[in-house]
C-alpha cells in the first residue's frame, strides 16, 4: 500500500515551542467541599476514673495462675464426673455378673435339692411299702394262727385236698402229734378204705401235713405254704413262725 506526499502532510502537524513571553496556564480551581465530606474533628477521650490503674505484669501474671488454676478445676471436675460415670457402669455391670453367677449357683443348689427331695420322695415310698407289706404279712401270719387254733379242722381240708392230688392208696400221711387225732376222728373211714398211715412228726408245724406215696410227695405244710405265699409277693426271707 503506497502513501502520497499529500495525505502524508495532511497526517502530521508541526510541532511549534511556547513563547517565553506568554502568559502562564490559569491553575485548576478545587471542587467545593460540602459540610459531609468535611473531616470530622476527633473527639477528646473520656478521662479516667479515679484510682484506675493500669494492670501490671503481677496483675497478669496472677490472672493467667488464676485462670489455670479454674481450668484446672474445671477438668478435674469433668474428669471425676467421667471417672464417676465409667466406674459406675463398670460397677454396675460387675454387679450383674455377680447377681447372675449367684442366681446360677442357687438355680443349681434349687435343682440339687429337687433331685434329692425325688430322691427321698421315692426311697420313703419304697420304705413305706415296704413296712406296709411287712405289717402285712404280720397280720395274715397272726389271723391264720388264730383261725388254726380256732378252727382246727382247717386242717381237714388240706389233708383231703392233698390225698386228691395224691390219689395213690397206701399213703403216709405225716402230722404234727396234736393234729393226729384231729384227722383220725374226721378222716378215719377215708383214711381206712385208701389204707392211709398217720404219723407223728414234730419238725411239721400245726395245721400241715406231708403226703407221700410211691415215690411221690405232697408238700403242704405250713413252711411251705406260707414261702409260696410271700414268694408271690416278692419276699423270700420270711419263715412260717408260731408265738408259742
């Protein structure tokens, strides 16, 4: 792009130095200042009141031993309402194990004494049964006795009985001495056809008899009768026994 001479004196102007003569630029006047933004005058400062002092390095000294002296109030204060507090769950809680541990042991005692109340429950049971059964065989011993020593010829019905097991003649029919004339008085004329033999025995007690006959043998005495008795009733070491 070319430039001519003329727009290129139309560009630029020449530059011409001030007079010394002439006179001197006229000074910027200020704006003028309102009563707003005139600086306001400071106020005096309130006197002090009398006998104020200002604090010295003792006064500050002590306010700092005083104010570590309340903190330290202060967090032992906390530190024992903390200690307080833990000590007091943990009391708790070794209290419940305590109480826990002793209600076991008395739920243990309480079960150990049940077992043995059971336990003595069902050996008195078994001893009253036991004394029961033993009164009980007394009794029936005593009325047999009585009804043998009231009503001798009971015994007629045993012999008969054991001479119909034995139906055999020539028997041997063993007595107690006192019986022998009881059973030849009522069984005389059956024991005379069957050609029966009475005799005396005194290991027999009263109210039995001893059959035999070809090898064969009827055992009805009182030892034995009485044996198959108890034995029914699961006793084995009671004898037949008279109060003479």
């Amino acid at each position: 792009m070319s430039i001519s001479r003329h727009q290129a004196v139309g560009a630029y102007q020449r530059w011409e130095p001030t007079a010394f003569d002439a006179p001197p630029a006229p000074e910027p006047q200020p704006e003028p200042v309102t009563a707003e933004d005139a600086p306001q005058d400071h106020a005096e400062p309130p006197a002090l009141p009398p006998g104020f002092h200002f604090p010295t390095a003792e006064d500050f000294e002590r306010m700092h031993e005083e104010a570590r002296a309340a903190g330290h109030q202060e967090g032992y204060a906390e530190g024992q309402a903390a200690g307080h507090a833990e000590g007091l769950e943990a009391g708790r809680a070794q209290g419940y194990e305590e109480g826990k541990a002793r209600a076991q042991t008395e739920a243990e005692q309480l079960r150990t004494l049940a077992d043995n109340l059971d336990a003595a429950l069902t050996r008195i049971d078994e001893e009253v049964a036991e004394e029961l059964l033993t009164l009980s065989i007394e009794i029936a011993r005593q009325v047999l006795q009585h009804t043998l020593a009231v009503q001798p010829e009971s015994l007629i019905d045993t012999v008969r009985a054991a001479l119909q097991q034995l139906p055999q003649a020539h028997a041997q029919i063993r007595l107690h001495p006192d019986d022998i004339a009881l059973v030849r008085e009522h069984l005389g004329e059956q024991l005379g056809h069957g050609g029966h033999r009475l005799i005396e025995d005194s290991t027999l007690a009263r109210g039995g008899c001893k059959v035999e006959s070809s090898g064969a043998q009827i055992d009805a005495s009182m030892d034995t009768r009485w044996r198959r008795v108890l034995e029914s009733l699961g006793r084995e070491d009671a004898a037949w026994k008279t109060d003479e």
